[in-house]
C-alpha cells in the first residue's frame, strides 16, 4: 500500500497512534509526511514502515520520497 493511502485511511485516533509510534507530530505526519514535502532521517523511513504493522513496506516508503524509482512506468 502507498505511504499516503495508508495515512488517509487512518481515523484522528489512529494518526495520534501512528506519529506517536513514529516519534513524529500528527501535524508533521501530515503535513511533511504524507505530501513528502521534506527529506526524512533514516530512523524515520524505517519507523514509518515497521510502525504501519505490515500495511507500508520499507520499498513503498522510499519510493514514497523519491529515494528509488518506481516500478511503473
């Protein structure tokens, strides 16, 4: 699943959860997350795939910012 698809099918409780888990803001989640409108640390790339409990692989988030090419064409 697309990082941003899985941050807009979350309910105001589940984002509080998500960025919590990812020791982020819900506003920096998103604002700067979901629009991958700033460069993440890596601690951050990888805790936003391990913290969407399988829904967001590490492949998905990286192509989410940019970091690999995608796959479709």
């Amino acid at each position: 699943m697309k990082l941003r698809d899985y941050i807009e099918l979350l309910d105001s409780q589940a984002l509080l959860a998500y960025a919590g888990r990812c020791n982020i803001a819900v506003n920096y989640l998103r604002l700067h997350v979901k629009y991958a409108s700033k460069d993440p640390s890596v601690s951050l790339i990888k805790s936003l795939a391990r913290e969407s409990e399988g829904c967001v692989s590490l492949a998905e988030v990286l192509e989410h910012f940019g970091v690999t090419e995608s796959k479709a064409a």
